[in-house]
C-alpha cells in the first residue's frame, strides 16, 4: 500500500470535518513514507494548514469553484480528452477493468476517471506500476497544475507532486492543445453553461483518427494488468 498516494486523493477530495481532522495523520504519512522529496512536502504544508485550520463552508466554496464549476480545471481526466462524447464512457469502461484486473473495486458516487478515485487505485500498486500511468496522464497533470498556479490556490501543489512524479511537463502538442483553451470563469454561469455544450477537444487533424493524449494514456491504463501483477496487489 502506497500511502502517500491516499494521502493526495484525500487532499483533492471536497473538504469535510473528517478531512480536517485527518490533516496531522496526512502529515505524517508523508513524512514516514517520504515518496515525495522534501521540497515537494514543503510546497503542500500551505494546502495542509489551509484545511486544517479554515472555515469549512469557505473550504467547500472554494473547491467547488475551482472544481466543480471550472471545466478547464476538472478533477476527471478523460473530460479533458473527450468531453461528452461517447469516446469517454468506453474508455471509463475500459479503466474499469484495469481497476478490476489490479484487485480494486470502485465504491461510492465518482467517476472513474476521478483523479482523487485514480489515486486510490495507484495506491494499491506497485509504484513502478503507479509512475507509469502518471507519465501517461503527464501532459493533463502538467496543464493543470499551470492552471491552479495562475489561480493562486494551494491545490497547485499536489498537482505539481503527481506531475513531477509522472514526469509530466508542458512542452508537446498536447499540453500546447490543452493549454490553448481559455481559462474558465466560475462566476460567468452563461458562458460555462456554453462551454459544457462545446464538442470534445481533439488533437489530431482527423476527428475520426482518435485523440492521441488519449491512446497515451489508455496505452496502460485499459490494459489489464497480468495475473502476476494483479497478484502483486494482494
């Protein structure tokens, strides 16, 4: 069990009392399990001081704002790769199975493309197995740690430590594409109610050709792990 990766879905999960209380229990995993150097533990402590000690109706307004009414900003993977479209359910259903073949069942409301539900699937992998498919979902964790960094919000932190750790960086077509689409305003409900209504973004010159940053990802994550892996798991 990778702790520290359910130490970050918990951080980018919506604020709760219990999340607040579990802050000291967060440090310490960190601390104990030291998968992040030490600078990047450093980064997170304004993030860990925030929740622990801020009004939790602001906290939740906050992560709403920034996740929830945001779309450029959203917490589900594949919307960055597919939007709406029907490309995103087979693929969801394809990491699915990854989920199944690694020992993991999905519980709860989210979606499986929920970074905070991703996390707590890597948590249950080898790590070897856990950097692979952050480097395949590199460029959207590289966008959007950039993103929250323009928004000044802590939360830039942990998107900062998932992207080093997947090797994620911004140069590329991919990240170009992504980083190209105006930042959402969560206050202007009109145009974000247009924005949700966009066809999916794509990224080669064929719309029927597939979305590359999509098969890059997926190379891994809908392929499900072999029985000595999943064994691994255990």
């Amino acid at each position: 069990m990778i702790r520290t990766f359910k130490a970050l879905s918990a951080l980018l999960s919506y604020p709760s009392s219990d999340l607040q209380e579990a802050i000291p229990l967060i440090r310490k995993v960190l601390v104990a399990e030291a998968l992040l150097t030490p600078a990047q533990a450093e980064v997170l402590q304004p993030l860990l001081r925030n929740i622990a000690m801020g009004d939790l109706f602001d906290l939740q307004e906050a992560y709403v704002l920034l996740f929830d009414r945001s779309r450029t900003l959203s917490l589900n993977l594949f919307e960055h790769i597919h939007g709406e479209s029907r490309d995103r359910g087979g693929a969801m259903v394809d990491l699915l199975e990854t989920y199944r073949a690694g020992g993991f069942d999905l519980v709860g409301p989210e979606l499986p493309d929920h970074l905070p539900v991703l996390l707590e699937f890597l948590a249950t992998q080898p790590i070897a197995v856990a950097r692979e498919i952050l480097a395949d979902a590199g460029p959207i964790l590289a966008v959007l740690t950039e993103r929250l960094t323009r928004r000044e919000t802590p939360y830039a932190a942990v998107l900062a430590a998932l992207a080093d750790l997947g090797k994620g960086a911004l140069e590329g077509e991919v990240a170009a594409a992504l980083l190209a689409e105006p930042d959402d305003n969560p206050e202007d409900l009109a145009a974000l109610d247009a924005v949700w209504e966009e066809a999916q973004v794509t990224f080669a010159p064929d719309p029927n050709a597939g979305c590359p940053v999509s098969r890059d990802i997926l190379a891994k994550m809908d392929v499900p792990l072999s029985p000595a892996r999943a064994g691994a798991t255990q």
